[in-house]
C-alpha cells in the first residue's frame, strides 16, 4: 500500500512504461520465491559453480554500477536537488569500494593480506547495505539544495575514501576480532540479522519519506528512486532467510535484486544529474530564443572580429535586412562608409578594456538596408566564453518615437498651439540671434508688432471658435506676405510679432507692412459668417533705435499704440518723442494717483444759465488738478491717462462723492442748484453703478433730484441694452440723465426714445462754427428740432459768443454754458454768489477785478 501510494502519482507523471513493468515484476515475483525459500524449497536449482558465477557476475555489476552513480552525482549540473545528488554520489563511491572489498573476500577468491572468509565477506557486505540505505534516506529527506563549493566536495570525497580505507583495514586485519556475523555449519548470527532488519526498517522509513514528500519529488523519477529502494529492501529479505544448502541460492538472488535496485538508483541520479539537467539546458535555450524573439528591442551578438552571430527579429526589423543577410557579416554594415575605420578602431578598444554600457549614454546612428539613418540607443554586454573567445551582445532600441515626441514637445514648448507658428519664447531666441548677426553684418533689423482691429469685438460677437479661426487664417495670410527667412511669432492674443533681419534700408520694412496690411483687409469666411479685420502696426529698427531687444521690443509697442491712436488700419515708427510720452503719461499716472490718495484734487464747477432769462439753473462738476511738480494739467491730459490705466474708476468715485457732498451743502444753505456729474466708459460698465450712487446719496445727505447723471451718446449706443437697464436704475433713484455730446455719435432715434433720457446737450464742436458755418447751423437745428419733439430738455456746450447765444435764443434751445457767461468756478467762488442772490455775470466781473 505504502508502495502504490508512493509510486502512483509520479510513474504518470514520467511516464516509463518499461521500467515500471520491470519493477512491478521484480516485486511481485520476490513474494513466491520469498515463501519457497523460507519453507525449504529451492525454485531455482542450479550447480554450485553457475551460482558462484551468478553472485560473482552481481556482485561485479553493483560496483560497476556504484561506480556509474557515483560518476553523475558528484558530477550533477543545473539540478534542483544538487547537494544531495553530491551527497549521493560520495556515499556510493564508498558503497562500490566496501562491494569490492565484498567480491574479494569470497572464499573462492585469492586471499586479500588475511585468508578470505565469511566473516570478511559479511563485514563488508553489512557495512555497504548499511551505508546505501543511509544514502538513500538522505537523499529522500529535505537536505539543503544550496550550491556546494569545491572545496567541500574534495573534503567529502577524501572523508569518503578516508572511511572506506579505515573499514578496509579493520575488515582484511581484524575481522576475525570483531564480533561474529557467521558461523561456519550454523550460518548467520543474530547480530547480522539484526544489522539486516535495521538496513530493511531504513528502507521502509526512506518509502514512508517518499510517501510524505511525493509531490515535491515528482519531478525527480520518484518511480525510479521507490524501485530502487523496495528493491534493496527485498534484496535484504533474502539475505535473512537460512542459507543451509551449499548453493546459497538466496543469497545469489539476494544479489541479483541488489544489482537491480541500484540500477534503477543509476536510473534516478542520471535522470536528476544529466538527463533533467540537459532537458532544463534545453529549455533554457527555448527560453532565451522565445524571449529574444519578443523583445522589442534590437538584440546583436558579436564576436571580439566584429562578426555578427546571432540577431532577433526586431533587430531585423529595426534594420531592413533578415537574419540570413546579417549572420556572418561585419558589423559595420550599419555605419556609413566614412565611419567604418574608426567604428573598427571603437571595437578593438572595447575588446582590450570591455565594460558594460547601460542604455541613455549616448544617441547614436544606424543606418538601414535602404540607407536611411535610424535614432538609437545602444546597450552593450561583454563575456568569455572559453579560451580566447570573447563576446558581445549589444541591444540596439530604436529611438524614433522618442525622438518625434521630443520633437513634439519641443514644438509646442516653442510654438503657438493655434496657429502653428513660433511663439513669444522662441521669438526672442530668434530676435537675439538676428541682432548678434546684425551686429557683425552692419545691416538693420525690424521688429514689427502687430496689433488686430476689433478682434475683441469679433470675438465676444461671434464666439471664441470664429475668434481662433481667424487667428489661424490671420496667421496664414501673414506667412504667405513674408519671405522665408523672416520670423513670424504670434505673442498671444491677437498679437504677432514680424522679424526681417539683414535689411539694407528701411524702406524695405515699409514695403513689408504696407503689404501685411494689405493682406489683412480682405474679408474672412468664418463658419457662416463675413468677417471684416483689419490690423495696426508698430515698427522699431536695430540699430536706429535701440540695440536690445526687450528695448526694440517696447518700442514697437509704442509705435503700435500710436498706429491705432491714428486711426487703425496703418503702421507707424517709433520714434522718441513716444517715449517720451509714455514716460510723461508714466509720471502723470504715480502724481495723479498721490493727488487722489492725499486729496489735492478739487471739483469745479460751470453754470448752465437760460437762454431766455440768464438765471443759473444748473452746474456741470468738472475736475481740475494742479500739481506741486506739474503746475496745471489739464483734463484732456490726464483724464485718458487715467482711462488707461484703470484709475479713472476710483477718481470716478471721488468725484462722485465729492459732488453729492457739495450738493447736501448747497441745500442746506438754501440754494440748491442741479449738479451735472460726467460718468467715465469704465464706470458706467459696472454692474453695482446704481448701488454706488445710492450709497453716496446717502452718506452726503444729497437729494438724488439735484444729481444729474451724464454720458456721452457713444456710451448709451456701445451696448443699448445695457445701457438702458443701468439708465432705468439710476432714473428709478430720482437722478436725472443727461446725454452728452449729442451728434458725435451714432445714435439710433428709435432707441434713443425708449431710455430714461432728460436732457441733450449739443456738443462744443457744432457750436464753434454757428452761426457763420452753415453746415454747422444746419446740424445743431436739427438737434434743437430733435429735442424739442422728444419733449427733451436741451443745453448747448462751449457757448462763447453773443452771435452764438442769438442763434439758441432765436431757434429755442432753452440753456446753455460757457464762457460768455462764466469759466468753471471753484465751490467756494459759486457758493459766495448764491449766498448774495445777485446777478451773477456782474458779481463775477467784480470778482475778477478785486483779484487783478
């Protein structure tokens, strides 16, 4: 039972017909020769002499056989079990030798140093059983399976011969003074039946460890190992039955069974030492092959003459030749032919001084069967392998993706995702390196910046998808204009920058941004839309005006700003009194942003008189500002200062502020007067513009009806929609709204009817020619006849001349101010008239007079 459990999961495992048959007979066949012999009988009969022969012959075959395992277990490669197939092999060195001693010690047999006998002959048998068993115990048990140095290997071989040299004396010199395990006439003692039985219960006890640990030993021809010990325990059975007759018959077969058993031991450690070994060799060469075959790298096996051994199929691939085209050639056959001598000399080189070389250390160049240069990386091995051999194996991995991704990064690192072209980074490389060239060349440089014409309006119109369409076509137009040598950038938004480099004069930029412009006033097909962009542009010069380029840069900045000032659609050139102005608007802005923090700011204000009867029936607060450093500056200076720099929002407020205070005092002095305060483009955007004038109100204590609200036409008409809720908010207050320079602008009349609108004003501009110009008379008849038909108040702006106050009186305009009547006034000037309730006009003059 023991025996089928041990057996029967690896003999289907290694599948040896032959050898298990054989082995089932053997055992089988021992239990009927077992019983004749025990009682007596002797199924085999033969002479004497054929069964000395027959134990001779075996006992010659186990050493040989000893001998065998001995050979491929101390010799075992690549085996999993290799310390104890080592361990194997040493033991049965010692077996085959004790087995020699054995045959020599037959009485038949010349004397070895003492007469034979079958004490000798007993003394040598038990002690090689003894050793085999304890071998093959050893071997069934969980030894380690750590590699075994050479030098332990020699000390157990010389231990092994040492023992067996020792067992040697004692057996040939002192055998007879041991104790007896033979008795002529009686035979065996107890003491050798006894040793018997111990090598029998070894046997059993290295089955039941076979039995335990089957399925870790499947591998290694468990089948073979389980005969190979039954089959010894059986040979054991048959030394202890009574050898009474003078064949000996079950000793002789006792040696047969021996001899079989340890050819299926020999079966087992060749299998474990050679034969698993050379299958597992095998599949390692299967395996590297498979794994050679899907690398995805390149893989070379050269020899130290630079021939090509081997390849895989990405190197064939990677290089457009097969493997039968490579194999044998030189391994040049990848460089140019210019560089093939020093690609020899590299070889040689590496050959004398091998080392390692890991992949990143170096781009290098293949070239392929069709001749194209391919980007790879380069890995490179080295090995011996044997005298004079050397090798090297170079994994050769193509970098084309990476090099495309890198290019791909590095385009968009310097490139304009939208339109393709080159963006701010990479123009000022350009722009430093057209300068440094220049600067050896004595030739000019241009920088043209240009700036697209109502592009924020197209785009907040139309949609962001039909804004970057017409960057892409814009971008497009621009290339096709330019020579090829000439950098084009778009610095973002609707900005792009022109480089021409190597200019002979300047009036080659000239002709490049008139024909730029040109380009550009084309219409644009934009989905389903007809879209109209023109483009205004700056142009600065190396070395005219300035020899660096964030300076150049600046400066044609300037020129683009004064290009669109001019009226957009043209270019202008940077010249210094720009600067100059910028610098000056610089100043204003920091002095102008004091003033407001440290309240040297101050409100004047103009009166608005009836024409009819020249009584005040209004004021406009207009602001004035002189200055410590600047003496006076006018509003039409440092108003578009403001403007542009976004503090008009916070002189918005003050100015508001400050009006609602000086309308709470005129009230409370009695002489409340209606306050016209002008309101900026930026200001009357915002959103909480009705909450900001409330608050006002209320903090003044000013009535919302002295508190008239101005803006220009232009701004009612910018966004009408807008403008009308913001006008309703301000007129739900109890302001009044006032439309400022009336004509200017581009007003819509049927719109102009549905705002909250109580007051024109017509502007200064049609008053200066009235009433010599006819045109100009013609215009503000109409404005007055507009307003007279809206129902709307009406005040004319810049009235200076008594001609001019006949021409109002004589078609109804109902107010105006100016200069005939007064110059804007300080608070203080005004409050003093309305206090005395006299006429103004002359109260002025006398105030005037005392101040001369």
């Amino acid at each position: 039972m023991v025996l089928a459990s041990i057996a029967s999961s690896p003999l289907r495992k290694h599948q040896h017909p032959y050898q298990l048959a054989l082995g089932l007979c053997l055992l089988i066949g021992a239990i009927p020769l077992l019983w004749q012999l025990a009682h007596g009988g002797n199924p085999i009969p033969q002479s004497i002499a054929q069964w000395h022969f027959l134990r001779t012959a075996a006992d010659i075959f186990s050493v040989v056989v000893s001998a065998l395992i001995f050979i491929t277990g101390y010799r075992a490669i690549l085996s999993v079990r290799k310390a104890a197939t080592v361990w194997l092999g040493v033991a049965f060195l010692g077996v085959g030798l004790l087995d020699a001693m054995h045959l020599m010690s037959y009485a038949d047999m010349p004397a070895a140093i003492t007469p034979n006998s079958s004490q000798k002959q007993l003394f040598f048998w038990i002690n090689a059983r003894l050793l085999a068993a304890v071998a093959m115990l050893a071997y069934a048990l969980p030894l380690s399976d750590s590699e075994i140095p050479y030098f332990r290997r020699r000390l157990a071989l010389g231990l092994m011969l040492l023992v067996s040299g020792v067992l040697a004396i004692i057996g040939f010199e002192w055998s007879d003074h041991l104790p007896a395990l033979f008795i002529d006439g009686l035979g065996v003692t107890t003491l050798e039946i006894r040793l018997e039985w111990v090598v029998v219960g070894i046997h059993v006890l290295t089955l039941g460890v076979f039995g335990v640990r089957r399925t870790v030993l499947e591998q290694e021809c468990l089948m073979a190992l389980v005969f190979a010990v039954a089959l010894s325990a059986v040979s054991e059975l048959f030394s202890l039955l009574p050898m009474a007759t003078a064949q000996d018959t079950p000793n002789a077969i006792g040696h047969v069974y021996r001899v079989f058993g340890y050819l299926y031991l020999f079966h087992a450690t060749f299998n474990e030492a050679l034969r698993r070994p050379l299958d597992r060799i095998q599949l390692q060469n299967e395996r590297e092959r498979v794994t050679l075959s899907a690398a995805p790298d390149g893989v070379l096996w050269v020899n130290e003459r630079g021939q090509i051994l081997l390849v895989n199929p990405a190197m064939e691939t990677l290089s457009g030749y097969s493997a039968q085209q490579l194999v044998g050639q030189d391994i040049s056959i990848f460089l140019p032919s210019h560089l093939r001598e020093s690609h020899a000399g590299s070889l040689r080189d590496f050959f004398m001084a091998p080392h390692p070389r890991v992949m990143g250390k170096m781009d290098l160049k293949l070239m392929r069967s069709d001749g194209k240069m391919l980007p790879v990386d380069i890995s490179l091995g080295y090995w011996e392998g044997g005298v004079a051999e050397r090798h090297a194996i170079a994994y050769i991995r193509d970098l084309t993706e990476r090099k495309n991704f890198e290019e791909s990064l590095r385009h968009k690192a310097t490139h304009d995702q939208l339109t393709g072209l080159p963006n701010r980074w990479l123009f000022h490389l350009q722009l430093q390196q057209g300068l440094a060239r220049a600067a050896r060349t004595n030739l000019r440089v241009a920088v043209l910046l240009l700036d697209l014409d109502y592009f924020k309006t197209i785009n907040d119109s139309f949609g962001h998808a039909v804004g970057d369409a017409l960057l892409v076509q814009v971008g497009e137009r621009l290339r096709a204009a330019l020579r090829d040598n000439d950098v084009l950038a778009r610095l973002g938004g609707d900005e792009f920058a022109i480089l021409l480099t190597d200019l002979a004069s300047v009036d080659e930029a000239f002709s490049v941004a008139t024909k730029v412009l040109a380009k550009l006033q084309d219409g644009y097909k934009l989905q389903e839309f007809d879209v109209y962009s023109g483009g205004s542009l700056g142009i600065a010069f190396y070395p005219d005006d300035a020899s660096e380029e964030e300076t150049l840069l600046r400066y044609a900045d300037l020129a683009m700003y004064q290009a669109k000032e001019a009226g957009r659609g043209t270019y202008a050139c940077y010249s210094k009194s720009m600067d100059l102005r910028v610098h000056d608007d610089m100043r204003i802005h920091s002095r102008l942003k004091q003033a407001l923090a440290a309240g040297n700011l101050e409100l004047h204000y103009q009166p608005q008189v009836a024409v009819d009867t020249g009584v005040v029936i209004g004021v406009e607060a207009l602001l004035r500002w002189s200055d410590p450093e600047l003496g006076n500056v006018s509003p039409a200076r440092f108003i578009p200062v403001a403007e542009a720099t976004s503090l008009i929002l916070p002189l918005g407020d003050w100015v508001l502020e400050t009006a609602c205070h000086q309308i709470a005092e005129w009230t409370r002095a009695g002489t409340p007067l209606r306050v016209a305060v002008n309101f900026s483009a930026q200001q009357f955007r915002r959103s909480d513009l009705a909450e900001k004038v409330r608050a006002a109100l209320a903090r003044s204590g000013a009535k919302a009806q002295w508190l008239e609200i101005e803006i220009t036409e232009s701004m009612a008409m910018e966004q009408p929609h807008q403008a009308r809720r913001q006008l309703e908010a301000l007129a739900a207050l109890g302001c009044s709204i006032a439309l400022d320079d009336f004509g200017t602008g581009y007003s819509s009349l049927a719109y102009l009817k549905h705002l909250p609108v109580c007051k024109l004003k017509i502007d200064k501009s049609f008053m200066d020619g009235v009433p010599q110009d006819a045109s100009e008379a013609t215009i503000s008849r109409a404005i007055i006849a507009l307003a007279h038909s809206l129902g709307l108040a009406l005040v004319a702006e810049g009235v200076e001349t008594d001609a001019q106050l006949g021409f109002l009186r004589q078609h109804g305009c109902q107010s105006y101010q100016g200069w005939l009547f007064a110059k804007a006034m300080s608070a203080d000037k005004l409050s003093h008239w309305l206090s005395a309730g006299t006429d103004l006009s002359s109260t002025l003059v006398a105030m005037d007079d005392s101040a001369q």
